[in-house]
C-alpha cells in the first residue's frame, strides 16, 4: 500500500465534506496533523431548538506514516469548562475503539461520525445536569419558605391581620357570585326577590362588621382589659321567612 498516496487522497475527500469544519495543520506526510471542528448544534447532532448554550469540540487527529494501518493520534480539545478529565477521556478511548475496528482502511470520516454521535449524547448529559441544578434550587428555596414560615409565631397581632384579610376576600368572592348569579338571570327580579337579595347581602356585611369590631375587641384588651366589648345583637337586623311572608301579605 502507498501510504502517502492513501492519505493525501482522504484528505481532499475530508475537504470537500468538511469544508468548513476543516483545518490542516500540517499537510507534510508522514506529519500530516488536521483538526476538525464539531458544533453541538450542528446539522444531525442535536435539536437546534435545544435549551442549552451550544458549544464546540475539537477533535485532532496526528495520523502515522503507516495509516490506515495504524490508527491515528487523538485528541479532544474545548471541553474541559464543560466535563471532567474522565469524561474527556473517555471520549477519546471511544474514538480509539472506532479506529480499532476500522484498521486498513480510511476511517477518518467514520470517527468524526462516531464523535457527532458523542457529541448529541454530551448535549443530554448537560441538559439533565441543567435541570437536575435547576430541581435542587427551587427545592432549597421551598424548605428555606417552610423554615420562614414554621419559625413565625401567632400572636393576637398578626391574626387579627390574617382574619381581617380573609374575612374580607371571602366576602368579595361572595359578592362576586352574586354578581353572576344576578347576571346570568333572564328578566327583573320579583319585588319579594329583591327584598331577600338586598337582606342576604345586608346580613353579610353585618356579619362582616361584628367580625371587625370584635376583632378591635381583641385588640384593645390587651392593652385595657377594664373596656368592655360592644355586643351586637344580629337578629335585629335577620330576616327570615315569616317575616317576607308578612311582608309578602301586606303587599297583597
């Protein structure tokens, strides 16, 4: 075998597929050194659309004055900022087996393969590793809010705060009901409907303000434990049914 012819042969074929990829370091047999350079999102590596910065890898490859018969020196380089030296390494002790398997014949295009296929993996590797940081830092936030939240103690304070609120967001959402109850009826309502309308949401506000003015109660006994608390008697101001019905007569 023409060794020489052999190689300088694979290198114009390695040129025109890789025309750009391609760099020759030395084109002197038997020293002939070339570089080629893989782009992660590259055409048939990984999805273009993937979530991770895409990043190069270079792959050179120094080939011996008996290629193909003899595999070629490999190196990867441009990934130490992303992996280990064990899984450079491995990288590198993979392409060796392709070479292995391909002794006799040109195998520099079926190694670049072999390091597109790699590569796609490597995508993964860092997407997983993405998302694995991503899961252990909402996770550390969600227990640094149960500590907050664990550590606060309940006093009349902070309740009354917490009670006046929800009492007031429950009533909002009652009204709201209402409101598309009311919107969602064909025609007026009846005189006797109105009436009990208007008397459901005049008890809950009642409701609403006995809740504060006990609330203010609490509060203020604290601090004067001699005042004494304001009773309200609601069934005053109740309406039931025999009194529409009353009502009801004497509109008849």
């Amino acid at each position: 075998m023409d060794y020489k012819e052999t190689q300088e042969m694979e290198l114009e074929a390695l040129e025109a597929i890789y025309s750009e990829e391609l760099e020759i370091l030395n084109t002197e047999y038997p020293n002939i050194h070339l570089k080629i350079t893989l782009n992660s999102h590259g055409e048939g590596i990984v999805d273009a659309h993937d979530s991770i910065e895409p990043f190069n890898t270079i792959l050179e490859m120094k080939l011996n004055d008996k290629y193909p018969d003899v595999i070629p020196e490999i190196s990867i380089r441009n990934l130490e900022d992303l992996f280990d030296e064990e899984r450079v390494g491995k990288i590198v002790s993979d392409l060796n087996a392709i070479s292995e398997e391909n002794l006799g014949m040109n195998m520099i295009y079926t190694i670049v393969s072999g390091l597109q296929d790699i590569i796609g993996q490597l995508s993964k590797e860092l997407k997983k590793r993405a998302e694995d940081e991503f899961e252990a830092k909402l996770k550390a936030a969600e227990e640094e809010e149960n500590k907050v939240i664990e550590g606060t103690t309940v006093t009349v304070e902070n309740f009354n705060a917490w009670n006046k609120k929800f009492i007031a967001e429950m009533y909002e959402l009652k009204n709201a009901e209402q409101k598309a109850k009311e919107a969602a009826l064909q025609g007026k309502l009846t005189g006797k409907q109105q009436f009990l309308k208007d008397s459901t949401l005049f008890n809950s506000d009642l409701t609403l303000l006995v809740n504060e003015l006990n609330d203010e109660e609490i509060s203020s006994g604290v601090n004067d434990k001699n005042e004494e608390a304001v009773d309200i008697d609601e069934s005053l101001f109740n309406v039931d049914d025999e009194d529409l019905e009353l009502l009801s007569s004497d509109e008849d």
